[in-house]
C-alpha cells in the first residue's frame, strides 16, 4: 500500500502561511503543492505554495486564473507525471469537512 510523505520543511512553512494569515487577518488561508510518486510507489508532497486569494475567518478562495497558471507552470516544470494537493487551513478550529472543502471537492473536475 501507498504511503503519502511531506518533509519537515514543507510542513513548517505551510504551518508559517497559516501561522501568519491568522495573526494578520485573523483568516484561513489556502494554497497548492506538487504530488510525485517515488520508485517504491509512494507519493511525495512537495513545494508548498501561496496563491492569489480571498481569505475570511471561514473561507479561502483561490483566485481561478492564478490557479490556471499554477497548473500550467507546473506541468511546464514538473511533467505530467504530477498531481496537485491542494490545503488550506483552518487556524483555531479543529480538523472537519467545512464549506470550503465541500465546495472546493464538488467544484474540481
């Protein structure tokens, strides 16, 4: 079976984007992460990144044409052998399936 693996330093700055959007914002905040799969078959999540975005204390919204470009540079960069994790945060508030990821799962083809 698969196992999914994130570094430390990938983990920490995800941590730090939320850390800061809210102690600034008092918000969540959201972004995208590159996904290969090593040799023994394991997937490997990988450079965390921020982009554009409405942010609220309940919601983030990734801006849809910086999320076009995001997968286009990507795959320019990457291959095609790649798949997107997307994460958000949900600052002082436990772990749960909220509007956002509802949304965010029925709208992705």
């Amino acid at each position: 079976m698969a196992e999914f693996y994130i570094a430390k330093e990938c983990w920490d700055k995800i941590q730090g984007y939320a850390k800061i959007a809210y102690d600034e914002h008092k918000a969540e905040i959201g972004g995208m992460m590159i996904m290969t799969k090593d040799k023994d078959g394991d997937f490997i999540m990988s450079i965390p990144t921020i982009l554009k975005q409405t942010i609220s204390g309940g919601q983030c919204d990734l801006d849809k044409e910086a999320l076009a470009l995001y997968y286009n540079n990507s795959f320019n960069t990457h291959g095609s052998d790649i798949r997107f994790v997307w994460w958000h945060s949900h600052h002082t508030m436990k772990a749960f399936w909220s509007g956002t990821d509802t949304n965010t799962i029925e709208g992705t083809p």
